[in-house]
C-alpha cells in the first residue's frame, strides 16, 4: 500500500460518509488509479465494519480475517466493559483497570489490520503528545503498550461527557455561560501549545463537557493530527502529502486548508477556536460544510480568500465586542489573528469585565461607555450628586439672576423719577425764567423792589440746582435793581 494512500485512507475513515466523495475528488486531483483505490478500500472498510471479511486490498487472499477485541476481553491488567467509540483506525473502549489500582478508564487500540506505518505514526504521535499534558481541560494518559499481536494502545482519562455545542442546547446556556465554558478551552489550548503541541483538528466533537462537583468541565480530547512546533513528538517517520491536507475542513486554517499545509503554527488552533467559538454563539459555521450546500473545493476557496458573515448577521446581540473577536480569530492573514489562546481567552475575560477589548481600536466614546458598565453603581451614584448638584445650582443661579433683575428694574424705576423731577424743575425754571423777562419788559422796569424779588427768587433755585453762576448773577441784578 502506498504510504501516501495509507494516510488518505485513515484520514478519510474519519470523515462522515457523506464527506468522504467530496474530500477524495480534492486529494486525488484527477489521478484515477488513486481514487479507483482509494474508493475500493474504503467499500472493503465498510463490508468489513457490516460483518463482511475484509477485501483483497486490505488482507491478502491467503489471511485469516482478524478478529477485533469486544467486551468481556482483557489486555494487560485492563477488562474491556463497553465500546465507546470507534474511528476509522482505532477503537475506543471504557475499561477496568484491575492493578495497581481499580478505576474505569478509556483504552484507545488501532483496529486489527489497520496497523500500517501511517496509522501507527499518528497512533503514536496522539499517544505522546497527551503524555506531555498535566491540565484539567485535557484528557490525561495512565499507560500504554501493545496486545499480543503487537497493535498499540494507550490508556487515558475516561471522559463521560457530550460535545460542547451539544451541551450549550441542552442546557440552554446564556452568552455569558458560553464564554466562561469557552475561555477554559482556551486554556487548555494555550497549555498544549505550552508544551509544543499544535491540535490541528479542534471541533465539537474532540471537546467534551463532563461534570466534576456539579459544575461543567470541557475536555479536549484526540490529538490524533497532531504537530510539534519544534523537533518531533514520536521517532516514528509521519509523512503529510503536499497534496492533501490534514484536519476537518468546516474547522480548518486558510493555512491549513491551503496547498502544502506544511506551515503551520499555533495560530492555526486559535482559527478553529474562532470557527468553535462562531458555532458556539450562533450555531452555525461561518461557512457551510461539504455534503450541504458546497462541494470541499468550494469550501477551501471560501476559507482561503472569503471573510465569512459577522456572527450578528445571524443573532443582533452580539455585534460589537464579540463581532470583533471572533472575526479577529477568523482573520485570513494569520499575522492579524490573536497570538495565541490565552489572548483570545484574555479579550473574552476583558468583555465579560466590561473592559475595552484588543480586537478592536477603540473610540474614545467606547472606551467611556465600558468605563461606565464597569462600575455601574458609583456612577450611578456619582450621576445622582451631580444631578442634585447641578440642579442646586441652578436653582440658586436662577434665584440671583432674578433678585438682580428685580434690582435693577427697581433702579431704572427710580432713575427714570429723578430724571422726571430734574425734567419738570427744569420746566419750571424756564417757564419763571419766562415770566420774568416778560415782566421786566412791561411793568416790573417801574417797580424796582418786584422785580428784584423775582430775581432773587430764580436765583434761589438756581443755587439749589447747583448753578451757582447764574444763581450770583441774578442776586446782582436783584441788588442793581433794589439801588433804583
């Protein structure tokens, strides 16, 4: 079997039936003879896993057909209670290990006939690269070896629990409860890259929430296809066609999905972070999956080149802080993603705080609007004092600004008498004034000592205005006249 076909197989062994035509046509690449076989081991697969001997292209015409494990059997000191799970290359079993100690606990082993180099690889390469783990979130390895025949397994954590997005439906989670579930995963993301370990294949089903105390726990389980960020996790040689690529595509980085897929780094991870964390808010992927309504060709083409709609266009709640993030996992360009997962896990925690979050440059009003959502009560509190304030203020601005108003009507009334009284003196003097020429000019010439009392008269009242010149010159000519 060629080395290049053997990974294809097992790869497409993991797809949904429906999936499995659509991924062929991408990795053959019109190469007939491949898909011819490809296509035939894959029937043979399916006979097999109905009941039927495995075909020619798997076991030689001259073989036994193996017989799988099932429930009842034993593998070193582990009783097989119950299959769990099964892949195309590999089964899973929830186990009793009787010794040292007595616990249930999952047993992954490849499937007879199913141990070819490729598969064995990344049996291996799933098997170390959980060993490294020490975290909570991520399934925990307790032994490994191999049967009699000489197939791997490995023994881990039983994790008794449902997808992520499952349990979100069934519990009916609020926004804020996904994120919190959400931002663990993260976690546990950010400790494998830690331990250089890229996933390469998260999606709902390789993270499952379990309950520990009552409280919701996810797990991230199958690192499968893995990848070192640095050297090598297995001695074993894993070689990865440039042709193909490696992963689920609804979940899978431009990079990934991209010719080659050799370039790879945890940035990759925090993309399908951002595909799960799409799924999670909306429930739905931010591009249709192969089989529904795109053939895989038409799915790499809109990962590679399409921005997918903003989560809002299909619920308005969550425009704004959690449109940016998660279109900021999606990001084309992986230089413009976050860094890592502890970023992302870190901008979720800034938005559920009611802090600014990175994912956007923010306006100075934003900032403010966060500001104010943060400490709700004190400034709530501290409107309330300024409203009391300004309103006081006002009151008593308002209280003088009257008072004034009324002083200075009151002064303008009285400018306006006084001014009245000056105009009617000012009448009266002239109209005496009058009178007086008048008298001069007929009869008071031959009465000296009339005359002269009139003009002391007007010069009287002329003193009192103040007009002390006119007031003297009219007491001379009293006198000038008194002396006639």
């Amino acid at each position: 079997m060629n080395p290049h076909d053997d990974e294809l197989f097992a790869h497409a062994l993991e797809l949904p039936p429906g999936e499995r035509a659509a991924y062929l046509a991408t990795v053959c690449a019109g190469d007939v003879a491949r898909r011819a076989n490809l296509d035939s081991m894959l029937a043979a697969h399916d006979r097999a896993a109905a009941g039927a001997f495995m075909a020619e292209t798997l076991i030689p015409s001259n073989s036994t057909r193996p017989i799988g494990e099932k429930s009842g059997d034993r593998i070193g000191h582990f009783q097989l209670l119950e299959k769990i799970g099964e892949g195309g290359c590999g089964t899973v079993f929830r186990a009793e290990q009787r010794e040292p100690v007595r616990r249930e606990v999952a047993l992954k082993i490849i499937k007879p006939g199913m141990d070819t180099a490729a598969v064995v690889a990344r049996f291996e390469v799933e098997r170390q690269a959980l060993a490294l783990m020490e975290h909570p979130g991520i399934a925990r390895v307790f032994d490994a070896g191999a049967t009699a025949t000489g197939r791997p397994f490995f023994v881990m954590e039983l994790v008794r629990g449902v997808r992520i997005t499952e349990y979100s439906l069934r519990e009916q989670l609020t926004v804020r409860a996904q994120l919190h579930l959400f931002i663990e995963v993260c976690r546990a993301v950010q400790h494998a890259h830690q331990k250089g370990v890229i996933h390469r294949d998260l999606k709902p089903s390789n993270i499952l929430v379990t309950l520990q105390d009552g409280a919701p726990v996810p797990k991230v389980i199958d690192f499968g296809i893995a990848k070192a960020t640095q050297g090598r996790l297995t001695h074993a040689t894993l070689f990865t066609a440039v042709e193909h690529f490696i992963g689920t595509p609804a979940y899978m980085s431009p990079e990934q999905a991209g010719a080659g897929a050799i370039d790879i780094d945890t940035r990759t991870d925090v993309y399908a972070l951002g595909v799960l964390l799409y799924e999670l808010l909306t429930g739905r992927l931010p591009f249709a999956a192969p089989g529904s309504t795109a053939s895989l060709d038409e799915l790499r083409r809109a990962i590679c080149e399409r921005e997918p709609p903003r989560p809002s266009t299909h619920d308005a709640t969550l425009r704004g802080d959690l449109d940016w993030i998660v279109m900021k996992c999606l990001e084309t360009d992986r230089s413009r993603r976050y860094d890592s997962a502890a970023a992302l896990a870190l901008d979720l925690e800034r938005h559920l705080n009611d802090e600014p979050v990175m994912a956007a440059a923010p306006g100075t009003f934003y900032v403010l609007s966060k500001l104010i959502r943060r400490h709700r009560v004190a400034f709530l509190t501290g409107s309330a004092i300024a409203i009391l304030l300004v309103g006081g203020l006002t009151l008593a601005t308002w209280l003088f600004l009257r008072e004034r108003a009324t002083l200075e009507r009151a002064r303008y009334s009285e400018q306006k008498t006084v001014e009245a009284y000056r105009a009617a003196l000012r009448q009266q003097a002239i109209a005496a004034e009058e009178r007086a020429r008048a008298a001069d000019s007929r009869s008071l010439v031959a009465q000296p000592a009339s005359r002269a009392e009139i003009l002391d008269a007007l010069a009287d009242y002329y003193a009192a205005r103040g007009e002390t010149a006119k007031a003297d010159a009219l007491r001379a000519d009293a006198r000038e006249a008194r002396r006639k």
